[in-house]
C-alpha cells in the first residue's frame, strides 16, 4: 500500500508505530500504522493471528454474545481512543475489519465494516451492491484518503466509558 500511495502521490505510507513521532498513546503499541511522510500518525491497526479461533472476526461478529466481539474490538477502540484518531482497523489479513469512531444520534459509537476476505478480488458493484466485490487494498486505499481529510476522533468520553481496561 506505501507504493501505492507513493505512486498516486498520497502523503501516507505503512509502518511500525515506534516511527511515528506522535501522538503517544502510553506503554500501548500498535501493531500498525498509517502515518505522514512527516511521521504523523493517522490509522491505527491491530494484527490477529488467524489460526486462533477467537480472532474469527466474521464468527465473532455473528455471535449473539458481545464479549468476543468486545474482546477484539477493545484493543482497536482504545487504540484510536488514546491517539485521537478516526480510523483504525483489525486483520488477520484471511479478514480484515474497517473502524471509525463517530457521533450517531448524539452517542459516540465505534462503527465496523463487514469483514473483507483478503482473497477477494475487486469487481464492480452488482446493482449498487458491494458485497464481496470489493478488494482489502481498496478499501485501505479508500480509509488513507478518508484519514487524509479528517483522521482526528475528537472522542471526550472518559476512556472507562469507551472500553472496559483489559490487559494486552
């Protein structure tokens, strides 16, 4: 994707968070990052690995239970949280999961993408649909472009009401 941005000539480019030269987000650190030539920090991202079955990210977000969708998305939205930022997302690069946190109805809320299968290759939309039509590349290329716009999360709620404290 840094090619890729490199090449329609984006400012942003993957890299490892330590590179970023803020903002800091305490001993937290994730595993990737969406930053400026410059260092500024404007996606956060967390890797699963996908041979645990608890980071079945389309399973989890089937469940009837939230607690593993919770248990997943918590590191993300506390990521995102502690650095102000919009835009984060989740993978085990099998699935990949979009996030932004917003003001919906005058609650702030954490919202997701349908999972993306990493072998789904782009095709156009079938009716206005899409579905499974639509590449892990493009939609991070389309996240670079939102963030490049407006990355900040500007979230005031005490970090107890955005995530329940849970070692990581």
């Amino acid at each position: 994707m840094s090619a890729i941005c490199k090449s329609l000539q984006i400012d942003m480019y993957f890299a490892d968070y330590k590179v970023t030269i803020g903002p800091r987000i305490g001993q937290k650190t994730p595993d990737l990052v969406c930053m400026t030539i410059a260092g500024n920090l404007r996606i956060v991202g967390e890797i699963k690995v996908p041979w645990v079955k608890e980071h079945d990210i389309a399973a989890a977000l089937e469940d009837v239970f939230p607690r593993k969708m919770s248990h997943l998305f918590g590191q993300i939205a506390q990521y995102m949280k502690l650095a102000n930022l919009r835009y984060g997302f989740l993978t085990t690069y099998e699935q990949t999961v979009f996030s932004r946190q917003i003001v919906l109805n005058g609650r702030w809320v954490l919202q997701y993408s349908e999972p993306i299968k990493g072998s789904t290759a782009s095709k156009d939309p079938l009716n206005g649909n899409y579905e499974d039509r639509v590449s892990v590349r493009k939609c991070f290329l389309y996240l670079i472009q939102l963030a490049g716009t407006n990355h900040v999360g500007g979230n005031p709620l005490p970090m107890a009401q955005w995530v329940r404290e849970s070692p990581v």
